[in-house]
C-alpha cells in the first residue's frame, strides 16, 4: 500500500513564486508609486510558495515606498441581524444578538468573506483601517491615512467613502484571481449613476465606541445591486480598457479606475433609462 506522500495525484499544482508575482504585476503594467486597489484570491493561483505573505510583499515592493496598496476589509459579522435577514436566526433573538455584537475595532475586528490575502494585508505593522464597521479598506503606503481618514456611515461606497479618494488618486484597480462581481468599485459607479435620482435606502447598525462607551448607532444606507458588475466588466474589457495576464492558474486584471467607474456609471445609466 503506497502511503500519502507516494499516492499519485490527478494534477500537479501550479507553483507560484515571489518572483512570478513580480512578473505578472509588471506584466499588468503595475509600477513605482503608483495607488493600487487590489482584489485578490490565493486559492486562485495555484500554490503560492510562501501564501498570502508572499502575495503581499510582491505587491508593496512593485509600487515601492511611494505607492500605496489598499483592499477592502469588510467585515459583515457586525451588521445589525436585521439588515443580515437571516432566516435561520429568529426574530426573537435578534434583538440580543444586536445587544451583544462587539464594538468595532479597527485593529481587532476581522474581515469576512475578505479571503486570506486582505485578512492578513490589514494586520500590516503600518497599514491604517476606514472607521466604517461593515465595508471598511485597508491601506499600506504613502496615501494610506489620507484614503482611510474618512468613511461616513451613510456612505459605504460614495463620496464619503475610500473610494472616492482612491478615484481623485487614479487608482489602479487590480483583480488577481477574481472577476468583477468581486470589483467594489463598480459601486462607486453605481453610487454615482444615480446622482440626482431616488436611491431605495435600508437600514442598518453597529455597536461603536462613542465617547469611551459602547453604543449601538443606526443610520440609512443605499441598497446595492452588482448584478450587472459582470456584463458591464466584460463590456469594458471587450473595448481594450483591460490589461491581462495569467500567474500561475489565476487570471489577473489591472484597469484605471476613473475609466471603468466612468464606463460603468455610463452603462448603468443606459440600463436605467435615465
């Protein structure tokens, strides 16, 4: 009986190095200085010689001490159970649920959904968190405090969100291994295609630390809807707006974001009829 280590493998995993990393961010046109805001799964290359570290460094050393690398650190755990609506958690019990929620804490609250590459790029000695409890970023570099200072509660992914100044910054927008369903800033797109028009609003709430002292604070947010995040990527790409390249097994993506939040603002405003 052949043990573990001689058992034959349907595959061999794709290996990705350090250095491939590097190759493929150069490939995507990734370069000194500039702002990234980067999307990315480890899973989706392979084996990652070194895991998420790795993906890291790779990236903070491409842009060097002048750029700056940001990722979404959202963490859904914390939202009010009612705006989660989970049908497996009663209504009754709601309502202790939200008595006993954490306070959100830049430093000891984790992502969710995030993957393992943002839930480690976060815990950076010198990386600097967004204040808002759900749909924070995290941000290492020369523009991080100034990215992050500022996240309004009613305004998860519009102008007084991380993104918008990643916009006024002309971010580069960097997909390693995901698609555009996984692209928050088509929700800025969104955000703005609405622009002078009704937004449906839902509410939601979080346990903050208001002057030394837990306090539950709710607030109205915009609905969001990425349905059509797909079509309208894969429209942008079809028009060359899109640089590609394959590291390992992961299919990766870097685009400016001005243009893509323009293109996709424009499309969603021709699918709304407005």
């Amino acid at each position: 009986m052949k043990n573990l280590a001689e058992t034959d493998s349907p595959f061999t995993p794709t290996l990705v190095t350090g250095a491939d990393l590097r190759t493929g961010l150069a490939a995507l046109g990734v370069e000194p200085g500039q702002v990234l805001l980067v999307h990315a799964s480890l899973s989706s290359f392979g084996v990652v010689a070194g895991g998420e570290q790795t993906v890291i460094t790779a990236l903070r050393e491409t842009v060097g001490p002048f750029g700056t690398v940001v990722m979404p650190s959202q963490s859904w755990q914390l939202c009010d159970p009612d705006y989660l609506d989970d049908p497996a958690l009663p209504s009754a019990a709601r309502s202790k649920v939200r008595q006993s929620l954490p306070v959100f804490d830049e430093v000891l609250t984790p992502t969710r959904s995030m993957g393992a590459i943002a839930e480690l790029f976060r815990l950076q000695p010198d990386a600097h968190r967004s204040p808002h409890p759900h749909r924070s970023f995290a941000a290492a570099g020369l523009e991080a405090r100034e990215i992050t200072r500022v996240h309004e509660l009613s305004s998860p992914f519009g102008e007084s969100s991380p993104l918008a100044r990643l916009y006024a910054l002309d971010a580069v927008v960097v997909l390693l291994g995901v698609g555009f369903d996984k692209c928050t800033s088509l929700h800025l797109a969104e955000h703005r295609a609405a622009e002078g028009g009704a937004r449906a609003l839902v509410r939601n709430g979080a346990a903050l630390a208001v002057s030394g002292a837990r306090q539950w604070v709710s607030w109205e947010e915009p609905v969001v809807d990425d349905a059509e995040f797909v079509s309208i990527g894969r429209a942008f790409d079809s028009a060359g707006n899109v640089r590609t390249t394959k590291v390992g097994a992961a299919v990766c993506r870097a685009m400016s974001m001005v243009e893509l939040v323009d293109f996709a603002a424009q499309q969603m405003k021709i699918l709304q009829g407005t």
